[in-house]
C-alpha cells in the first residue's frame, strides 16, 4: 500500500487529507511542522509528500529545499491557499512535482498523488 506524508500546521487540514487518503486506499501519517516530518523521514521515507507551503518556523519551499539538499529524491504536491507565481516556480524548481492551491480539489489531489507514486515506485524500481 502507498504510504504519503501529510505536513501542513492546520489539523481539521491534516484530518481531512488523511481521512480523504485512506478513504482511497492510501496509508497516510501527518505531521504539524516540516521539522516534525524531517525527523520521522529520517526513519521512513513516504511515497509521496503533501506539503503545505505556509507554515511557521519552516515552510514548504524550506523542506523540499532541505531534502533536496539531503538529495532524498521525494515526489511533493505543494498546497496553497496563496498562489503565487514566483513561489510556484521556486517550489517547482525545488522539486515540487505538483502545486495546488487550496480549497483542494480533491480528484486533482488524489491524481496528482496517484502519478507521483506511481513515477517513485518506478524510479525506485530501477
């Protein structure tokens, strides 16, 4: 089963995803802050990361900066309630493989999450 990592600083956000996830047929864990996740994937590496941009103390564009400064290669759909074109690209040039803005749509989540796992269990394959 595919396990995604839901980080966002919001719980009714991270109850929802995770409820929505499993509903799907998805394992999920989340976690409240970026460092919070940082430290768990330390362990356990997910699928497939959900990951709120705006966060206090580190936000989403740090953490996929910090992984991939780790050069942990992590599918990550970014979530925004505030889309804006330069971070958008900064978070895709980061490696974002998806950036949705909020309120979700959630066949566009679920999608983007369904692609991106698929495309890490094949890389990691090889």
């Amino acid at each position: 089963m595919p396990y995604v990592a839901i980080v966002d600083d919001e719980e009714p956000v991270r109850k929802a995803l995770k409820r929505l996830l499993r509903a799907s047929g998805l394992e999920a864990d989340t976690y409240a802050s970026g460092k919070d996740f940082l430290e768990a994937s330390a362990e356990r590496m997910p699928d497939c990361l959900v990951l709120d941009l705006h966060m206090p103390g580190m936000s989403g564009l740090q953490v996929l900066q910090e992984l991939r400064s780790a050069k942990k290669a992590l599918p990550a759909v970014v979530i925004t309630a505030y889309d804006e074109p330069a971070t958008r690209e900064q978070c895709l040039a980061a490696g974002a493989a998806a950036y949705l803005r909020k309120p979700l749509d959630e066949r566009l989540l679920l999608n983007a999450i369904s692609a991106n796992v698929k495309r890490n269990v094949k890389e990691n394959d090889r």
